[in-house]
C-alpha cells in the first residue's frame, strides 16, 4: 500500500493544480469581459491597449481605460471578496446557508443606499454618487457590527449569531420598505435598480478600494487556515482541544462584515456570489481551507466576472443588470449541485 | 512525572450548580482512574473543568502549576481532551482533521515526520483505510476512533477521555482500553476516563471515583468501591460485580430498582 504521506501529497498537488485552473479560467474570463461589449475592439486592441495605452486612438483608449477595465476588474474584486466572506461564514456557523448576507450585511447596505437616495435631494452639497456607497458601507458595517456586540452581550453561540443575522436583514428590508412608500418615483426607481446589482457605475477608485480591502484580509484569513479546517471536524473537538472559538467567531465576523460591506457598497446586492462559489469550491476542492480559501476567493471572481460577460453579450447593445444573471445562474448551479452532492457515494 | 491533584472542584451551568466540592485521589504518573455515575450525573462536566474548557472554583494542581494559571500553549502542550461528542460528519477527511491540530497547536514537525505521525496513530486505531475519506462517511465507532487519535496524536501528559468507548464494538472496546494501558505503561502520564462499562473499568482502570448528582459518592480500587449497595444506590439497579479469574470481573445486571427502592437524600437534586 502506498504511504498516507504520498496519497496525501498527491491529493494537495491535484487540489493547487484545481487552484491554477480556476485562476486559468478566471483570467480568462478577464479578457473576455474587456472584449465585451458594445463597441467592437479586437482582442488584439485590447491586449495592446492594457499594455501601452497610448496605442489606442483616444475614443477606444476610453471605452478600454474608463469603462471596461474598471468594469471587469470590479467583477473580480467584488467576487473575490464575497467568495471569501462567504467561504468563512460557512465554516464559522457551520451553517451551508450562510452567505455574507445572512449576517444582513448586504440589506444594511441597501438601507443605507436608500436612505442616502431619498435623503440626497435635501442635501445640496454632496453629489449622491459621492455620499451613496458611504452611506451604504456606514450601514453594512453597522450591522457587522450590532453582529459583533450581540456576540459580547449575548455569547458567541452560533445559532445566537444567525439568528441575530436574520433578524438585522428583515429589520432592515422592513426600514427599506418602509423608505419606498416615502420615496419619490425617481428614488424607487434608484433604490430598485441599486438592490439589484451592478458593477457599470464602478471607476478606477472603487476598484482600488475593494481590491485593497481583499488583499488586506486575506492574510488574516490565511493564519486561520488551521483552525477553520479544524473547526469542520466539530465545534465540541476545537473547543476541548483548546481552541478559543468564541474570539476565532469574533475574529471571523469581524472580517466577513468588513470584506461584504466594502464588496456591496459600490455595486449593490449580488445574489448567490457569496453562497455559491464556496459551495463549488468545496466540492472542488474539500475541506481543508489551506486551498478552500483561495479557492473559494477563486470561484466568487470567476461567477462573477462570467456573469458580466453574460450580462453584456446576452442581448447584444444591452447590459443586463450583473445581480440579476448572478440570482438567475447561481439558483440552477445551486440546485444542480446539490443534485450532485446527493448523488455522491 | 505527571502529577495531578484534584481537590473541592464545584461547577455551575448558569445559576445551576452541578458539582459540589468533588475531590479525586491524587493522580500519580501512570495512574488510569475511571469515572463512572448514571447519566447527567456530572461526568463530562468534570472534564470540561479538567480541560479548562468551564471554570471552576476549587483546585486543580497538573505537575505542580495550577491549572487556572497554567499558559493556553503550556495547556496545550500536556492535555488532551476527548469529548463526549464524536468529530462532525463533515466533508472533512481524518488526515486532514489530525493533520489541521498538530499546525494549529503549533507542533515544530516536518511534513514528513507529520504524515508519518499521522499514519501510526491512524493505523493504531484501525482506520488506515479511512484516512481519505470524508468523516461523513465513517460509522458512529470510527468517527469516535478519529476522536481518539486527535488527542493521541498530540502525546500528551493528561489524556481527558469522555466516555471512548460509548460507540466502539467489541474488539475496539478492549482494544482501545489495552491501547490506553500499554501507553501509560510506556510513557507514563495519566489517564481519566468517564466509562459506563462497570466491568471494564474494573479491570483496566487503577482507581475508579463513582459520581452521583454531582458528588463523589465513592472512590478508590475498583473491587472496593464498586458494591451491591453502590449499584443500588447510584444507579438503582440490583446488580453485582464478580471478581472472575485472571482479573476479568464480569458484571451481573440482575433488575432495575423502582423509585421506592431508591434512598431519599440521593435523587434530592438541590444536593445541599
Ligand atoms: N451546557 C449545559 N447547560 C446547562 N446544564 C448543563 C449543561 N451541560 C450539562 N448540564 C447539566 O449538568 C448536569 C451534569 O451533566 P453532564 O456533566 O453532562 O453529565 P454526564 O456526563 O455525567 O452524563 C446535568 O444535570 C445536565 O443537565
Ligand atoms: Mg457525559
């Protein structure tokens, strides 16, 4: 019989080898979205256009530089960010149906953009480009953290956590709701349009912001590796070995709150990002999170971003809205999964 | 040398208070002490104080150092505890789980040698074929079998058992039992256990502390402590414990007492 080290080795290199081939198929998706859309640039224009700008004529420069660029690398960022968050969630409540939005983050944020939109009118002097996805991370990180203070106050177990989640979403959708019946045509109109989700009012700066934010939790959630891994092995294990999970739960919140509300705040709600491309990560990949986080960051850039491709190529000369391909791919993928699963010996 | 000394421990749940100034005979190196009693009648709540998972008032002296100001990493490093619950039946493969504590707890293992170490201790508890597959896919025994070797593997001083054998068959019973013996006759150290295998305790186990509403009701040598009156007494049934031969005891399970037959004082829960 062959050695459990050789078995296992051979497992993790096949486990990276999946890591290289979603990141293949990632960038690919990468170029596809910079060739998408309404205007025809060549796949030659483009790739020579993202290495030396100045060999575009003006108008393509900025259809490249100022629309798709930010456009496509806002899809990566964004579903880089709720892959992760979504991926954490999972594994720290121990719950599949977690998703950066069980915790409410995302409908704080939508509560936020509301108010921000029926608010706006009444304040001259911000732009409400400006003062929109401020007022919508203000409310995100808000509900992280009520989250947060309901763990100190009422214990970190993890049905109190999910429960406090749903309760913050429907508190907020109710608030939301409650905007709508004040708010003029032209707000509902905005509000709708911002719940739904899209990545097109995206620039340079909210890529930068995003991308820096992902970046900077990452390595926090890399440390973590052991113990998230450790931790699908059973609350009871971690605890009697010594773990303190009620400051790991603290700790992981605390980033998954940051990371969904800085995904939501420029973009609005993705659907089902956050659900299911750690889903498909985990059954690419398994369990141990030395390889489920990244890949999981991963698939979250790749749904996202090929919903984008999807959303301009669609119906040609028109940009479908990315959160409505993300609800309409990501609830048969979810369902054919877990078709799949059930299947499994 | 291991040495631990357990003295006056009460724990609480909330307001309810469900050990009361429970005191073990001191525990030499070597030394594998059964903890028996009915059901909730305090056992694993013990262990939870041993592993400084629940606070506790009273004193618990591991080699000398108290265990409230002993270091999480000290802790770490001599306790190991298994809990009553088996790992989660998760996607999660036992390589992985054994694999994710020993980095977790910061263990200064190569790879290699890690692999190895997990091979063993696999082998040892019979799951060699089982070591890439998810635990989802392992029956309740070899789900407790991965609990096992998930403190086995780190090596510790004080080994916290809660009730290893609830699951196992037969052959793993005794087994699992011998194992725990032989390690200690190798590399000494204690063991605490909570069983509800009279007989087994009564044979493997140096000292057995009988638990009953969160009290010690007895304690010391199996054959002295484990009586007629105690089996009634504490577990309200008529049984008896036969010494056998070659110091196999055999319990005789003869009926269940009804409630009358059961003293007043003890099934008072208030216990004070
Ligand atoms: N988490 C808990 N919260 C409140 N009461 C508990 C908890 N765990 C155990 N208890 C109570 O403490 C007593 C002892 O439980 P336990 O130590 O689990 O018993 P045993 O392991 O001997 O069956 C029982 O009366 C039980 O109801
Ligand atoms: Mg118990």
């Amino acid at each position: 019989m062959v050695s459990l080290e050789i078995r296992h080795g051979r497992l993790l290199r096949q486990r990276w080898l999946i890591i290289a081939a979603l990141a293949g198929a990632t960038l690919l998706c990468l170029v596809l979205d910079l060739l998408a859309g309404p205007a025809d640039l060549t796949l030659r224009q483009v790739m020579r256009g993202v290495f030396d700008p100045a060999s575009l004529d003006p108008r393509d420069q900025i259809i490249l530089w100022q629309v798709r660029l930010p456009d496509a690398l806002i899809a990566l960022a964004v579903g880089a960010a709720l892959g992760l968050a979504g991926v954490e969630s999972q594994t720290i409540l121990d719950n599949p149906l977690a998703s950066p939005f069980t915790l409410g983050v995302s409908s704080a944020a939508v509560l936020g953009a509301s108010v921000a939109l029926v608010l706006s009118p009444a304040l001259p002097f911000m732009g409400q480009a400006a003062i929109l996805p401020v007022t919508a991370l203000l409310f995100a990180l808000g509900s992280g953290g009520l989250i947060l203070a309901a763990i100190r106050v009422l214990g970190g177990e993890r049905d109190t956590v999910i429960l406090f989640g749903i309760a913050i979403l429907f508190l907020c959708n109710a608030l939301t709701a409650a905007l709508f019946y004040v708010a003029d045509a032209e707000a509902t109109q905005q509000i709708v349009f911002w719940t739904i989700g899209n990545l097109t009012k995206a620039g340079w700066v909210e890529v930068v912001i995003v991308t820096a934010c992902f970046f900077a939790v990452l390595p926090f959630s890399l440390r973590h590796v052991w113990l998230l891994t450790l931790l699908r092995g059973g609350e009871a294990q971690a605890r009697s070995s010594g773990i303190n999970v009620d400051r790991l739960r603290t700790l992981v919140i605390l980033r998954t709150s940051i990371l969904a509300a800085f995904a939501v705040c420029f973009v609005g709600t993705i659907a089902f990002v956050g659900l299911v491309g750690p889903h498909i990560a985990r059954l690419l990949l398994g369990e141990d999170h030395r390889t489920l986080i990244p890949g999981a960051a991963l698939c979250g850039a790749l749904i996202l971003s090929g919903a984008s491709v999807l959303s301009k190529t669609l119906i040609p000369g028109v940009i479908i809205p990315v959160g409505i391909l993300t609800a309409a791919v990501g609830v048969p993928a979810l369902m054919a999964l877990l078709v799949l699963q059930r299947r499994r010996p | 040398m291991t040495h631990l000394s357990v003295s006056g421990v009460c724990a609480r749940y909330g307001r309810k208070q469900v050990l009361f100034d429970v005191t073990l005979p001191d525990l030499e190196d070597g030394h594998f002490i059964g903890i028996l009693g009915p059901n909730g009648s305090g056992k694993s709540t013990l262990i939870r104080c041993l592993s400084r998972e629940l606070s506790c008032q009273g004193s618990i002296v591991l080699d000398g150092v108290s265990l409230a100001s002993q270091s999480s990493r000290a802790l770490w490093e001599k306790v190991a505890t298994m809990p009553q619950s088996p790992p989660a039946p998760s996607a999660l493969f036992p390589m992985e789980l054994l694999w994710s504590i020993c980095r977790a707890l910061g263990m200064a293992l190569s790879d290699r040698a890690l692999s190895q170490r997990i091979e063993e201790v696999l082998a040892l508890l019979g799951l060699d074929d089982q070591a890439l597959a998810p635990l989802s896919t392992l029956s309740g025994g070899q789900r407790q079998r991965v609990g096992l070797a998930l403190c086995l593997i780190r090596d510790p001083d004080l080994l916290l058992l809660d009730e290893p054998t609830a699951a196992l068959d037969l052959h793993w019973r005794l087994t699992v039992l011998e194992l725990i013996r032989r390690r200690l006759a190798h590399r000494g150290g204690v063991v605490i256990a909570n069983l509800h295998e009279v007989d087994l305790a009564a044979r493997y186990c140096d000292g057995v502390v009988v638990l009953g509403h969160g009290k010690v009701v007895a304690a010391g040598p199996p054959a002295e402590v484990l009586t007629k009156e105690v089996f009634a007494r504490v577990y309200h049934v008529e049984a008896e414990l036969h010494p056998g031969t070659d110091n196999r005891p055999s319990l005789e399970l003869i009926r269940p007492l009804s409630s009358q037959h059961r003293p007043k004082h003890d099934s008072d829960p208030s216990g004070s």
